[in-house]
C-alpha cells in the first residue's frame, strides 16, 4: 500500500532527526569547565569628597577609588579595589559576565532542542498509533 510506504518514510525521516538531535552537542562547555575565579559585580571609579574643609577634594579635586559593586542577596554592595588588585578584579568581573551569558545561551539552546525532540516525539507518536476502526 503506497499509503503504508509514505507512513514508514515518514517515520524513518522522524527517527533519524530525534537520533540526530539527542547526539548534537548542545553548548561549548568551556567556559563552565574553566577554573577560573568568578567576581559578581561592576568596576567603575569612584569620585568623592572627604570631610576635611581644607583638602584639596573642597576645591573641586575629588578623590578617586576604584570600587567594585554588586548586588549580593537583594543588597547592593561596594568595596574599594585595592590598586595592585584592579586589572585582576576587572578581569575576573568579566569572566563572571561572560558565564552568565554563556549560562543563558545554553537554556536557551537547550529549551529549543527539547522542544524540537518533543515535537518529534509526538509527530511519531501520531504516525504509529493506529486506532481500531
Ligand atoms: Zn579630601
């Protein structure tokens, strides 16, 4: 029956995506499988008067630190960087940046190959079940 042979292509063309789907690599695992150390939060300067009224910060000449904010349980948070430390801390913010990205990417890689198995799943699901008449 030509019907039967449509239906049997049908399901070996479905077969073959779902198997192809499940062995695809989802995500370059690299940046979550690295050692390196993460820092939440932003490095920006700071500008900022002191309470002495003869400092030069009077006058207009404010004092600059370079701080790291983040937002730690629902806190915003700030710690002045010490000046040996500022590349590294800068460096590892955006390490920390870059691992939440890639953490995004991959639920969104993930979610769209589930859903695409599962469509699969249910296209053969229909083709296979063959109802009493
Ligand atoms: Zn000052």
């Amino acid at each position: 029956m030509i019907d039967m042979q449509i239906r049997s292509r049908q399901l070996s063309r479905l077969k073959q995506e779902l198997i192809q789907l499940r062995d695809s690599p989802v995500h370059d695992l690299a940046v979550f499988l690295s050692n390196r150390p993460l820092v939440k939060g932003s490095v920006y300067p700071l500008r900022r008067k002191c309470f002495k009224p003869s400092c030069r910060c009077a006058r207009g000449a404010l004092h600059e630190t370079v701080v790291l904010t983040a937002s730690i349980e629902g806190k915003t948070r700030l710690w002045t960087i010490p000046e040996d430390r500022i590349p590294a801390v800068r460096l590892q913010t955006e390490a920390y940046r870059r691992f939440r990205r890639a953490r995004a990417v991959y639920i969104q890689e993930a979610t769209h190959r589930q859903e695409k198995m599962l469509r699969l799943i249910d296209a053969i699901l229909q083709i296979r079940t063959q109802q009493q008449s």
